[in-house]
C-alpha cells in the first residue's frame, strides 16, 4: 500500500477535523461531501494517526464484502458457487491499480454495498407473502436501505445497489402488498442514515454551507476535462472484468457432468443491474480515476458466482490468473513506493524540533503533515489541486487562500527545493492541466503568486532533501528563535 497517499490523508484528516469539533468547509474546503469526514471520524476515533491500523480496516472491510457476497450466492445458486464468488472478490478487490492506497472512499462504498447485496438477494429469494415472511421481507429492506444509505455517506453513488434492489423486486416481485412492505423497509433504512447525518449538520451549523459545496461540486464535476480519449478506461475495465465472466461462461459450457443447482433469476438481474447502475455512476464522475472503478468488483462476482458452471481449479486458474498477474507485477513499484513514503516526512520533523505546538503551517498536500505532527493548518485549502477545479479556480482560490494567510499569519511554510520539477510533474499528472492550456496557465500563474507572496513574508530557515522550511519574516524580526 501506498503510506499515506494523499487522498489517504485527506480524508483522515477530515475524519481528524470532525473528531475535534471542526466544521467542514469553514475549516477545510476540498471536493467532497461534508459526510465523508461525519464518517471517517469513526475511524479516526479508533486509529488516530496509527497507519497501519488504517491498511488493516481495509483489508478487514474487503474480506468482509468477499464473504458477505459468497453468503449471497450460496442462498440462491447452492454452495458451488461461494468458491467462485469469494475468490473473484479476493482479487479484484486487491487489485493494486485500482486500490489506490491503505484507505480510500471507495472501499468504504462496497463494502455497505456488499452487505446492502446479501440483503436484497436474501430479499429476492423470499417469493412468499405469508404473514410471518413479510417481517422478513421488512427486516431485509431495511438492511438494504441502511447498508445502502452508509455507503452514500462515501459516495453518493452508494444508493446504486438500492436502486437495483427496488428495480428487482418491480421486476419479480410485483405484488402490490410486498412492494409496499419493501419500499417502506428501505425507505426507513435510509431515512434512518440521513438522520443521522442531518443531526451532526445542525448541530454543528454546517447546513449553511451545504449551497456553496454543491456548487463547488458542480462546477468541479462540469468542468473536468473529459474527451473521447476516456473511452479506453471503459474499454479498460470491460476488458478485465469482462474477460473472467466471459472465459467462465465459455469453459465446460457443453459439461454433461452434475451442475449446481440453478441461480435465481432475479438475483441474476439484480446483479446486471447492480453493474450497469455503478458503471452509469463512474461515467457521470467524469474524471474516471481508476479506482472509481474498484466499485464495478462487487456485482461482477456475483454474477461470477450465479454463472451455472462447474466448480474446477483449472477453470478458476484460467479465469482469475490475469488479474492476479496484473497484481503480481503491481508488488515490486508498490513496495519500492512503501519503502521511499514509510518514513515520517522530513518537514514535520524538522518542524517538530523547532516550532511552538501552536504553531500554523502550510504545505502543498498539507494534511500528511498535521497528522503526523499535530499543528494546525495556515488555511483552510490544504492542497493546490482545487487549483484545477475550473479555468478560474486558480486565481479564485488563491485569493482565497492569500486572506487565510493575511488572517492567519502561519509561522511556518514548506515549498519543494525544486517548484518547477514540482509542478512539472503536478501539470503532467492532472489531466484537467495537461488537456487544458488555459487551465495550465492560469495553475502556473496562481502558483507563481504563492511563491511570491512566500518571498515576500517568509525567510528560508532549513533547506531539506526534499523541501524548504521557510518562517515568517516578522517573527524572525521580533527576535523569535528556533528551538
């Protein structure tokens, strides 16, 4: 795993924020929901700055949903069909080049939604409207609609497996009586969930924020730079995911031998429409990271587990072995990148021995810093790629971030010994600046202003092997001294 990713990071931090009785978006402004930190708080609460204990949830999670699925099938397509289902979760969920670091949103997603998934198709298997099995049919539904609404609190593309749920039961379980029965269990699920959330914004007074973070949503989402060029990462995910389903239908298709017991059709279309609903969701994020694409695992091994096709080790091997060497041949870069990024940052220890625990700091990607030393932020943009958000995003954040400072007065800033290398590789690695020249520039720009105000207030004070400890020049006026 990648220690401390900065998505990681971010959203522990935000966990961290919550936990401590800030406010997101008075405090911190990032492109993401106020939820995401009311939920990684819990995490937070437990591990603190603990990394390890982070991977170790992730893992812990991703067993969790391979054996919540394998639950699923085993109740409509027989035992048969748990070793199938349970070996494609252990492997596409590990996929290293879409399990992007020890703790992403997107594991958190599947994870409900694979629990939300062994209810619906416990659900859907329950054909009679007997008394005694509406509280069942009830009972279901409301894990559906709580799972579901869990998982939104992630990412609002978490309610995909409730709706394939309700479309399911449409589909095969028509009654008016049970639909009503279902519809109400959901609902209240939810319901249920958003309560929760709903209370932690009042109390907190974040629901005056909630218009300026839609629409930093949205134009974040308008205006991301997508292109034809997107198609190959469909293309990409049809192909890896595709090509176990397909090579399973195809081997001992023509078997004479004893087959398992035939799968439910309509945990077959709730699976389908599980996909097609999360697929329409990674489409309509624009961007189409890689691992938004981790979330497509779930319902493709259910409908690996529900194919009827007999249970042999060469058929496992010939289905699953290329996505196990696409992870194979990830291990070496991953633990070459674990052993460079395990050791604490050299800033934050620097800053530890010399500044006063009180101390504001700012750093590009600040939130890996805070949370391995403790200090408060300069402002609340912690990173430079909201930057990208939009053509004027730029010079409007930096404004913005130029009032934290003036407001703030941070100590301490850290630049990298090299900003052109830096934002070299920052402009090439975004596809918003590498596809948009006027985004480009207006970045470089906004940047080239950062950089100035910094020579302007702040003297270099340590020159590391990576970055540059820089203090307030005001401080080292008044006789401040480094400890």
């Amino acid at each position: 795993m990648r220690p401390w990713d900065p998505d990681a990071a971010i959203f522990i931090y935000m966990g961290r924020l919550v936990a401590q009785g800030g406010v997101f978006w008075r405090d911190l402004v990032d492109n993401k929901f106020p939820s995401v930190g009311f939920l990684t708080s819990i995490a937070w609460r437990g591990l603190g700055s603990y990394w390890p204990g982070y991977i170790l949830v992730q893992v812990v999670m991703m067993l969790l949903a391979c054996l919540a699925l394998g639950r699923a099938v085993v109740r409509v397509a027989g035992h048969e069909a748990w070793w199938p289902t349970v070996l494609f979760g252990l492997v596409y969920l590990n996929l290293n080049t879409v399990v992007f670091g020890g703790f992403q949103l997107e594991t958190i997603h599947l994870f409900f939604a694979s629990l939300a998934a062994m209810a619906a198709v416990n659900l859907l298997s329950g054909c009679s409207l007997e008394k005694e099995r509406r509280a069942h049919n009830f009972l279901d539904a409301l894990t559906v609609g709580l799972c579901a609404g869990c998982a939104v609190l992630a990412k609002p593309t978490g309610l995909s497996v409730l709706a394939a749920t309700f479309l399911a039961v449409v589909l095969y379980q028509p009654r008016l009586l049970r639909l009503i029965v279902i519809s109400a269990g959901m609902i209240v699920g939810l319901a249920l969930v958003v309560a929760a959330l709903g209370i932690y914004l009042y109390q907190t007074d974040s629901v005056r924020y909630l218009p300026e973070i839609w629409q930093q949503l949205r134009l974040y989402a308008t205006n991301s730079a997508t292109d034809w060029r997107d198609l190959n990462k469909i293309v990409w995910a049809a192909g890896v995911l595709g090509y176990p389903l397909l090579a399973r239908w195809w081997i001992n298709r023509r078997s004479r031998e004893s087959q398992p017991k035939s799968a439910s059709r309509a945990a077959c279309v709730f699976a389908w429409l599980w996909l097609g609903i999360e697929l329409l969701g990674v489409v309509m994020q624009k961007r189409m990271y890689g691992y938004h694409f981790l979330v497509l695992a779930p319902p493709a091994a259910l409908i690996f587990g529900l194919l009827n096709r007999p249970v042999t080790l060469r058929a496992m091997a010939l289905t699953l072995a290329p996505a196990l060497g696409l992870s194979l041949a990830g291990i070496g870069q991953v633990i070459v990148y674990s052993i460079d990024y395990q050791r604490p940052l050299e800033s934050g220890q620097w800053l530890t021995a010399h500044a006063d625990p009180h101390d504001l700091v700012w750093r590009d990607m600040t939130s890996r810093l805070l949370i391995e030393t403790d200090f408060a932020p300069g402002s609340r943009y912690l990173l430079t790629f909201l930057f990208a958000n939009s053509d004027d995003a730029p010079q409007r954040y930096w404004r913005e971030m130029k009032r934290d400072f003036e407001r703030n007065q941070p100590r301490w800033m850290v630049l990298p010994n090299d900003p052109s290398a830096y934002l070299n590789d920052t402009t090439m690695m975004v596809a918003e600046l590498e596809r948009l020249p006027q985004r480009r520039q207006n970045y470089l720009a906004a940047w080239a202003e950062l950089e100035n105000y910094i020579h302007d207030h702040y003297q270099p004070v340590a020159r590391l092997s990576r970055e540059t400890i820089w203090q307030r020049q005001t401080d080292r006026a008044h006789g401040a001294t480094d400890r």
